[in-house]
C-alpha cells in the first residue's frame, strides 16, 4: 500500500472522527456509523488483499531457493503445492468478527467467523462469537445451535451457558433460561458471565412479573459490576411496578449521573423524564 492510499485513509479516518464528534442526533450519528463500517470494510479488504500478496511472494522467495539450490545441487525433487493455503489465519477472521460485532454489523461477522470455522474447526472462541452475533442478529435457533455445539464440548463454558440462557428467554422458555443462568452462577469461572447471569436472571423475572425477585438480581448485578448501566434502568423498572416510584426514579437518577453519555445512562434519563410526564416505563 502506498503512502499516498495509506494517507487517504487517515484523511477519511479524520474526518469521519470530526463528524462523529459534531454529530448531535441519533440519526447523524447513524450516519457516521454507516460510515465507519464502510471505511473498517474497506480497510480490511485492502489488509486481506496485501496479506494473500505477501504469501504469494513467500512462495516466490521459496521457488528462487529451489532454484538456486538446483543449480549448486543438481535436479531435486520439488515439494507439490499444498492443497489448502492459510492466507490470513482463522486468528485474523476472529478479530475481524468481534471489530463487527462492535460496529454491530451482526451479518458481516456471522460471514468472518464462519471462514474462522473453515480455517479452524471447533475453534471455541470463533463459536462462541458467531453464536453472539447469530444471537444479535435475530437468528435465534441458528445461535442456539451453535452455543450447544460449544457446550456438547465444553460443559462449564459459562459465557456459551449465559447466552442459551438469553435465547431461551427470548424465546420465552423461561425454566430452560432459569437453569441455564443459574447454573452459570454456580460455575462462577468467568467474571464477566457471572455478571449477566444476574442481569439476564432479573430480566427472567420481569418478564414473569416478579418483580420482588427481579430487583434482588439487579440489585446483586449492580453490586458485581457497578458500571453496567443497563442494571440501573432495569432495577428501576422493577421498583416501578413493585410499587416503590421513588426508588425507582432514584436508581435512575443514579444510573444517569453515573456516565450522562453511556446509552444506558441516557435512558435512565428517558424514564425520568417519561415518568414526570405522567408515563410509565415499558414492561
């Protein structure tokens, strides 16, 4: 790549920068993210291309060594082409799923991570993301199917178990979900599965309408990780119809305060100011 082309990207790069900076609503700043999703794609494809240019040139490198040796040697027998070539590695279509799962461009990592798959079959890591975004994509039995994969393999995998958890209570199973969660908190083997398990659990028991019991998991959520916002407007939708309005509007003037930028913190912020309208927080 050139210094010129390098120096296009960072150009783009700035000025997508400036906008997301200037951008004031949430329809500019879906913009810029359409933006930043085209210049990610752009980007990486200009990395794949490189990166199968740089393995076509090992294999010059490697046939200019035969060569020469031949000629010090005599004629050799020279080793047949391998069947399959990794370009890029199923390491690189990982880290190129999860970057799209954060842009949530949820079709384009479900793409990545299945070629991590072809590259590396059983690859946990690459399932337990593709599972995520299947998950996010709304292809809940597809998602399903490939977190049982992950936990056929590995029963105490607690993130694949929290996930099938989720699915199950969008899919309104909730005793399935229930088990799954629970069991996750048992295992307590990774900080941060043990941390939705609560969350995903008090949300269980919202859809129950057990409010009493949704509010002691928000409640144990908050305390495990104080900066998952979503707890805070999720406790305070719990108080509200437990009854307990003041509580409610206080952990949401809590969760506001706590990061006024954070999506959740903002809508922390909508239910105040939809409650004080006379409204009420969704079920």
């Amino acid at each position: 790549m050139s210094d010129g082309t390098l120096g296009q990207f960072r150009s783009q790069y700035q000025q997508i920068s400036q906008r997301l900076d200037a951008a004031k609503t949430p329809e500019q700043r879906d913009s810029v993210k359409q933006e930043i999703i085209g210049l990610f794609k752009t980007v990486d494809q200009v990395i794949t291309d490189l990166s199968a240019l740089k393995e076509e040139i090992r294999i010059l490198v490697d046939k200019y060594k035969q060569l020469a040796a031949g000629a010090e040697a005599g004629p050799q027998i020279q080793a047949a082409a391998p069947l399959h070539a990794d370009h890029i590695g199923a390491s690189t279509f990982i880290q190129k799923g999860w970057s799209l799962i954060s842009l949530e461009d949820y079709e384009g990592a479900i793409q990545a991570l299945q070629k991590a798959l072809k590259l590396s079959p059983g690859d946990i890591e690459a399932e337990n993301l593709l599972g995520w975004a299947q998950m996010e994509h709304g292809d809940l039995d597809d998602a399903l199917a490939t977190f049982q994969t992950v936990l056929n393999k590995d029963p105490a995998n607690s993130l694949a178990r929290i996930n099938v958890g989720q699915i199950y209570l969008q899919k309104r199973t909730f005793q399935e979900a229930v088990e799954h969660l629970s069991k996750a908190i048992r295992l307590d083997n990774d900080k941060k599965a043990t941390l939705y398990a609560h969350l995903y659990l008090g949300q269980v028991y919202m859809a129950r309408e057990m409010f009493e019991d949704a509010q002691t998991f928000f409640q144990k959520t908050i305390v495990l990780g104080p900066n998952l916002l979503q707890a805070y407007y999720e406790l305070g939708r719990a108080q509200w119809y437990s009854g307990e309005q003041d509580a409610a509007k206080a952990t949401w003037d809590q969760g506001f305060k706590a990061n006024k930028f954070n999506p959740w913190g903002k809508k922390c912020k909508e239910m105040l100011d939809t409650v004080a309208a006379g409204g009420e927080p969704p079920r």
